[in-house]
C-alpha cells in the first residue's frame, strides 16, 4: 500500500509493524497535515464480520478513553476491501524491542515502563473495558520517553466472554491468564496477570513460562505458580517477587480487582525500595546506558530514523502474537515425546537409471552455471547498482524514507540557503540520478533557511503562537521573564530580545518577555470568614485557593488566619491567592509561678509562648511572684498576657 491515497485523505509512506489481524503503516493526513498512524485490516479478514465489528469496537472504544498513556484513535473508515484505523503516531520503539536490545532491566526502569501501562489501563478499568491482549509488543516507548499503551483490538466490555464461537480464544499465549484458558472469561484481573508476567520479564529477560508449543505454555500456565524473579535475579528486592506473586496468582480472587489496585500496590513497593534495590543490574542485562538507570528509549537499540515498530524475530514471531488458540481439554497433559518410526531403507535403483539420472543431473548443472556466470557478470557490472532517486527540495524524514526504501543508507549535513525552505534537502551526495551501490551511503545536506533571519515583531501575540512563529523562522525561543503591563493582555508578548528587526542567525535564542496582565493589589483578607474572604478576593479579580491544612492563631476558629501573597502585594489578573485557615488559638496550661523570682518565672512562661506583664507594690517590692491572673493548671491562648504580682515588704 505504500504511495496510496486511501479514502481520498491519507497518503501512505511506509510500513511499520505487522500483525496478527492487520498491518499499520505512516501516513499523512493530506487534509490536517500531519503524521498519524493507519492500521489496516488484512483484506483475508475483511470478510468475516466479527473481525470486521472487533475493529471498529477498537475505535469507539479507544476513543472513549482520554489518557496520555494511550495511543489515540482519530477516524475510522473503508475503502474498497480495506478497513482502518487512523490513530496516534508514536516515534520511538516496542518494549519488545527493549528487551531485545537491553535484555533484563534494572528495577527502576522496569517500575518506570510498568506504572504508565497500569495507569492506562487503570483508565480503561474504569471506563468498563478490558485490553485482553497486554504484551511487551503492545507497549510503545517514544523518543522523549513516553509510555503508551496500543493495540486495543481485543478490547471487551468487563465480565464478558472472550472465546469465539468455535471454542478458541483471542490473544497471545504467553499472556494469557488461566482463567481465559479454562472458562473463557476475562475481567480486569486478565490484564493485571499479563502485566504481572511484563514486569517479570523486564526484570529477568525471560518469559515466566517456556515450553516447545504453545500447549506446553498453557499446561504451565493452569498448572505452575510463577517462579519468584530473584532465583534468576541474585539480590533483587523481595517487595518487587511479592509483586510478581500479587499479580500473576493463579487464582483471580487473589490478585489486585484492577490495574489501578496494582498500581497503588506497585507506587507502595517502588517507596519502600532503596536506590541500591532499584539500580541494581541484573546478570542478564545486555546493556545499561552510562550514568546508571536513567531510561530512555533511544538509548535502547538503535534503528533508522522513521522506525517505530518491529516485526517480531524469527522464532517467537508465532508465541507472541496475537491469534486464535484451540483451546486442550484443561486437564490436559503436556504433549508426549514425539517418536519416529524407523523404516527400511528402499532398495537400491537399476545401474541404467542411475546413469540417466546422472546424465540429466549434469546437463542441469551446465545450464545453472551459465545462468550464474552471466548472473555474476550482469551484477558486477549493473546489479549491485542503484541510481539515486530525486528527493530535492523534499522534507528531511520524506527524504530520508525514500532513500532507504531503496535500500541505501544516509548521512545528514545542514547548510544555509536563501532559496529552499528550512527543513528541506537543498543537495545530494551522490547527485540525483547517479549510480550508487545498493548498500551505499547518500548524504543529505538539509536547509537551515538564510544564514540570517528578522526577529519578527511579536507585541500583542499569545506567546505559544510566538514561539511557534519563531520556530518556523528557524529562530529558538529562549528565556521567558514576566512583567505588568496595562497595555499588553496576560499570557501574550510584551517585547523580545533582540528586539524585533534585528538579524540573527539561525537556532539563537530569542527571549521573551510575557505580560502578568495590569498590576493589581491584593485586600487584606485575614480575619475574615472564609466565604467573605473568597468573595472579596475574586471580586477584585484574584483566584483562590484554600491550603490543605489549618493552623492555630489569635483568630476565631474558620477565620483566615495568613494569606499568600500578603496584603498590599501586588499580582496580575487571574494569578492564586492561597489563604489558610485558623484552628482557633491554641490552648497551654498555665505552671505555677508562684514563689519564684521575676527572671525565672517571665522565662518560664514566654517559653511557652505566652506575654507577661509584672506588677511590683508601690512600697519596698519584693523579687518574689505573690500571685498570677490565670490560676496554675489553668489553660489560657497561646500569646495571650499573664500578669504575675510580686510580693511586698509590708
């Protein structure tokens, strides 16, 4: 399908990934512009509408869900025998390819990948909906990191049957929960136990269950508990085998009712782990990127530019995907030792016909020889050979997939040009049209757009489209300060700099200063009652927030006791005043003073907060307390006065 328009908007580039039940390739939406994702249903599949209902369910279903930890669905469609699914294009690679490249990981890279699929499919629990098929080839990595989850195309609504008609089911086997094996059932607990036997292979490089054949998988998934993950990984924490067990018990009553159960239990394991049990490097990590377990994709396994997904490796292609198992009787035995069954030798063939078949074999052999010398000539003269395809004035990443569609390589270098927009390859190395090897390299220099730009005049504009106008000058949006204005709106640009006008060469900074909008004061609010305060506040334009916690203080209880900022402060239209509420004040017992001398008893008591005031006799005073204004034991407010009377010598 690669160059096809289909349903008249999407332009095919390339193809990225294949599975079970359809391919997914890049395209274009020709009518937004922009990258998606397109997979199609194998045509063989179109015809049988359960296949065909299962996927547009994918659609309404992912769509329903509004999660960053979930690859969007954006339209749905036919066109002729081809129905798909236009959905989020995510550059970066399989977990899948993870594994593959790094082999087992460290702990916190590994509870790093698992908590963003539990909280998508936490959204999906709660929106009603099973994943069902949960696998490390579903779990996309992106380029910056991001963690989402894919292929919803066995989605069902909780409780509900997941074998066909013919009684078989839907999924991998290697993922498969014992209770989709024996009954056919799948609530959220099927994803809580795939994701367990996840993260046991993120941290042992292996799957928990092995076998020859996918019924010798099944029998050890009915019958065998999960090998804890520190008897292949010497040192790994006990929280993260209990986890292992949580989530892959046999039993669904004993796991987490959901992934968002899990999650909870996964952040709690995570917390009691110290940074030596989170670092640790298993003994079949293939790679640990320098600086410890610091996790990014791209530090993973590299590949070509404009690859997302892999195709699995030969060999595990069949055990990890998606398909339609016959399911064995559930006290079914593991299959037996096949054996062979030996048989007599033919007989030898007559002397004549071994001759005519040596004649034959040889006549053979002559003509193959000719057709490989003239194959070797041919090659060496043309066939190791390509000319390169023009790509001029073509965006890098088109550029780039067409010269590797063709099997070449390619090397980019930049330069400057008035003529060809920014982004786009003003010249090849080998020239377009010239003869190049089939494996050879082909540099690309890329236009950085003139070798000086305007920095545009951006007063008045909100700033995320001035950064954006920058962007397309070639111009890097720098430091943001923040400033009143009463001429300039909140959020849009004041001024630059360099200040507009001024040349520059392409990707410098370009600063920007933000209107906070006119300057305004705050009311004092404390003391008031906590609706009167927020009134006033939002009337004078201010958005309020109450702080979690209220503390004591001299003012009645549910009174403000502090603000922030305080009164007389001066802030911007819409900015948060956070207000704290009085408890009331606190109440000290008060000690007995009395008998001590002026020092003692006025330490005593500011110590615990409160303010003394001392009354001496008129005649020969005595520095000795006679007497307090709150009773010993007595409870008085804190920072309230208490007046201590000192003794007379008459």
């Amino acid at each position: 399908m690669v160059g096809q328009l289909l349903d008249g908007r999407y332009r095919v580039q390339a193809r990225i990934a294949a599975g079970g039940m359809a391919t997914v390739y890049r395209a274009v939406d020709t009518r937004l512009d922009r990258v998606l994702a397109l997979k199609v249903m194998h045509p063989s599949l179109a015809v049988d509408e359960a296949f065909v209902d299962r996927f547009i369910r994918e659609a309404k279903s992912v769509a329903r869900l509004s999660h960053p930890n979930v690859v969007g669905v954006f339209d749905q469609g036919t066109d002729g025998t081809y129905v798909y699914l236009a959905m989020e294009y995510v550059a970066g690679c399989t977990l899948r390819d993870v594994l593959r490249g790094r082999g087992a990981l460290q702990p916190r890279a590994a509870l790093d990948i698992l908590e963003p699929i539990l909280a998508a499919l936490g959204a999906a629990h709660r929106a009603g909906l099973v994943h069902r098929d949960m696998k490390p080839e579903n779990v996309l990595i992106g380029d910056d990191g991001r963690v989402k989850v894919a292929d919803f195309g066995l989605v069902r609504a909780v409780d509900t049957h997941t074998t066909a008609s013919t009684g078989s089911v839907l999924g991998t086997v290697s993922y498969l929960a014992p209770e989709q094996m024996e009954h056919g059932t799948a609530d959220a607990r099927v994803d809580v136990y795939a994701c367990g036997v996840v993260l046991y292979e993120m941290l042992t490089g292996s799957k928990p269950h092995t076998g020859g054949s996918a019924a010798q998988i099944l029998y050890s998934h009915l019958h065998d508990d999960i090998t804890p993950p520190s008897e292949l990984v010497p040192g790994l924490a006990p929280e993260l085998d209990e986890l292992v067990a949580l989530a892959t018990a046999r039993e669904p009553q004993d796991r987490p009712q959901d992934a968002v159960a899990l999650l909870s239990r996964s952040q709690s394991a995570r917390a009691r782990l110290t940074g030596e049990q989170l670092d640790l490097v298993p003994p079949q990590a293939k790679d640990v990127p320098a600086g410890g377990s610091d996790f990014e994709a791209t530090d993973v396994i590299p590949r070509p530019a404009g690859v997302q997904l892999s195709l699995p490796a030969e060999g595990e292609a069949e055990l990890n995907r998606t398909s339609r198992l016959e399911m064995p009787p559930p006290d079914a035995a593991p299959p037996a030792e096949r054996t062979t069954r030996l048989r007599p030798a033919p007989a030898p063939a007559p002397r004549t016909d071994r001759l005519q078949r040596r004649r034959l074999l040889t006549v053979i052999a002559a003509v193959l020889l000719a057709l490989g010398v003239g194959t070797g000539v041919w090659y060496i003269n043309s066939g190791q050979f390509t000319t390169v395809p023009a790509v001029l004035d073509m965006p890098q990443a088109k550029a780039e997939q067409t010269l590797r569609d063709e099997g070449l390589r390619v090397k980019v270098v930049r330069g400057f040009s008035p003529n060809v927009q920014r982004g786009h390859v003003m010249a090849t190395d080998p020239a377009t049209g010239q003869r190049i090897r089939g494996t050879g390299t082909v540099t690309l220099t890329v236009s950085r757009g003139p070798d000086s730009v305007a920095v545009p005049d951006l007063a008045g504009t909100p700033v995320a489209d001035a950064k954006r106008k920058l962007r397309d000058l070639g111009l890097v949006p720098g430091t943001e300060t923040r400033e009143f204005s009463d001429e300039v709106a909140k959020g849009s640009v004041i001024s630059t700099d360099p200040a507009a006008g001024s040349k520059r060469r392409p990707d410098t900074a370009v600063g920007i200063t933000i209107s906070r909008g006119a300057p305004m004061d705050v009311p004092k609010v404390i003391g008031s009652a906590q609706a009167d305060a927020e009134a006033a506040l939002q009337q004078a334009g201010f958005r309020v927030k109450i702080a979690d916690q209220p503390v004591f203080s001299p003012q009645d209880q549910g009174t403000v006791a502090q603000q922030s900022p305080g009164a007389g402060a001066t802030l911007g239209k819409g900015d948060t005043v956070t207000l704290t509420l009085s408890k009331g004040p606190e109440m000290i017992a008060v000690p007995d003073v009395s008998g001590k001398n002026t020092a003692d008893a006025t330490q005593q008591l500011t110590a615990l907060g409160f303010k003394v005031e001392v009354h001496k006799p008129l005649l020969f005073p005595q520095d000795s307390v006679d007497s307090q204004s709150v009773a010993p034991g007595d409870k008085a407010p804190k920072g309230s006065t208490i007046t201590i009377k000192l003794k007379g010598a008459l």
